[in-house]
C-alpha cells in the first residue's frame, strides 16, 4: 500500500542501493568544528613560529634599506623575500585548510565517490519542488539551528566583555604590554568557549542527522516482503515449483514399482520397493 507506515529497519540492500545514489550520513556542522579547531590548533603550535619569521624579515628589510638605498636591485629582492615568505607563512595554513575540508567529509562518507550522485536530475530545475524544499521540515530545523548558533555566539560574546568590562577600565592607565597580554588572555577564553560550543553543536547535529537518515531509509512491510520476493524469488511460487518436483519425483518412481522383486511396506505410511541386483 502507497500509504503504509514505515517502521521496519532498512535491510542491507537498501543501505547499499541508497549508498550507490550517493546518499549518506553527514553532518555539515561536524565540518565546520573540525575545519574551525583543526585551523586554530596548527596556528596555536606554529603561529608564534610563522610571527617570529615575519618580524625578522620586516628588521632586516628596515636594515637594509639605509645600507642599500632605494634601488632596483633592493626592490627585487624584497619581492622575491615577500613572495617566500608569504609560501612559508599562508601555505601551510592554506594547506591545512584543504586537508581540514575534505578529511571530514571522507570520514563520514567512507571515501564515498558516487557517478549516480553526480547526474543531472531536471527535478531540481521544478520550481515547486524548490519551493517544497525550501518549507520542509530539513529546511526549518536548519533555520532554526542557524539561529540559536548566532544567539548562544552574540550571548557568549556579550557576557564575556560584560565580565570583564571593569578589568578594561582599568587597564587605560597601564602599559601596552599588560593591556595587549590581557585582550590575548580575553581572546583565548573566547576562542575556547566557542570550541566547546561549536564541539557541542556538532555533536547535536550529529545525533540529528542519524536519526534523520534513519527515519529516511525506514522501509514499510510491504517494501520489505517485496525486496525478500526479489531476492529469494516469490514464496508461492517457489511452493508450486517445490510440489511439482516432488510430483515429477513420484511419477519417476511409480514407473519403477513394476521392476522391483520385492516391496517392504507398513499397513499405513510406507513402502520402500527393493531390486536385487547380483553385480551390485
């Protein structure tokens, strides 16, 4: 029936033939976490490393410049100065970046490459099946999920420099180096706060997805007995293919009664007809 109640577990075939469309368990927020902490880490180890090389290149280029003078030659080679630095520096976090963006997604799909998922459906060119996209419930829980990611940021952000608004009053009549450690100790505690969060939306995205993913692959009982009809062939045919084996088996030894020399039987079930053969 069209309009019967999913509620069987989806079988292994229907995992593997919804996989082959490409279809899998993601959670785009799973992404995000990984690509947002994983960049943070690596600059947390190498960022004071890569600052330390720009400072020493931005004194050398201050040094150079009275001894050489303003020429050509000097031009160049803090072009070609600029240009290296920039590949040690950028590169790297450039590179980590790429390496943060597909790892997640070759972990969740199992380094799934799918031809099936990649073909042009003119369904989604149908307006109104945009539209129904646009106002089903996928689209309003991530609506909604959007929303409560800017609030809980603004209210983290709001209540961290509410704390410690009297700390920067205080902090005008200091010296430079206590008031740039103080916002750095500012920045860290809200850098990490917002790692917990994104780590716990994350995890929340997650849980949804899989229940989500399930709840699409749930299959009715029909579905499922069809499938097993597909795969073990249809059980009333096989019951019809079955008694006419049997039949044909039972013919076959009837015409083989009239050669026996003896037949053994009980007054009710059986009989067993038995040929004596000399070679045998």
């Amino acid at each position: 029936m069209a309009g019967e109640e999913k509620t069987e577990k989806a079988t292994p075939k229907k995992r593997k033939d919804t996989r082959k469309k490409g279809e899998v368990l993601q959670s785009k927020e799973v992404a995000v976490a990984v690509f947002v902490v994983g960049i943070f880490a690596f600059l947390a180890i190498f960022g004071n490393y890569m600052f330390q090389m720009l400072l020493n290149f931005m004194e050398q280029s201050m040094s150079s410049i009275d001894k050489t003078g303003n020429t050509v030659e000097f031009a160049m080679s803090v072009f070609w100065k600029v240009a290296i630095i920039c590949v040690c520096t950028v590169g790297p976090i450039l590179a980590v970046g790429v390496v943060l963006s597909v790892l997640p997604v070759i972990v969740q799909t199992k380094g799934l490459f799918s031809m099936e998922a990649m073909k042009p459906k003119f369904s989604r060119l149908n307006p109104f099946t945009g539209i129904k996209r646009l106002f089903s419930m996928q689209a309003l829980v991530g609506l909604v999920k959007g929303l409560i990611e800017i609030i809980v940021v603004v209210a983290i952000l709001y209540f961290q420099v509410m704390d410690r608004i009297n700390e920067f009053k205080k902090l005008i009549d200091t010296d430079v180096i206590k008031i740039v450690a103080y916002i750095s100790e500012t920045a860290m505690s809200l850098i990490v706060t917002i790692f917990v969060m994104l780590v716990f939306v994350a995890a929340a995205d997650y849980v949804f997805q899989w229940w989500s993913f399930e709840k699409k692959l749930k299959m009715s009982k029909q579905e499922v007995k069809d499938e097993y009809k597909q795969l073990e062939g249809d059980p009333q045919i096989k019951g019809k293919i079955k008694r006419k084996q049997q039949e044909m088996a039972q013919q076959r030894m009837m015409q083989e009664v009239p050669s026996a020399d003896v037949v053994v039987r009980n007054p009710t079930h059986y009989a067993v007809a038995l040929k004596y053969d000399r070679k045998t």
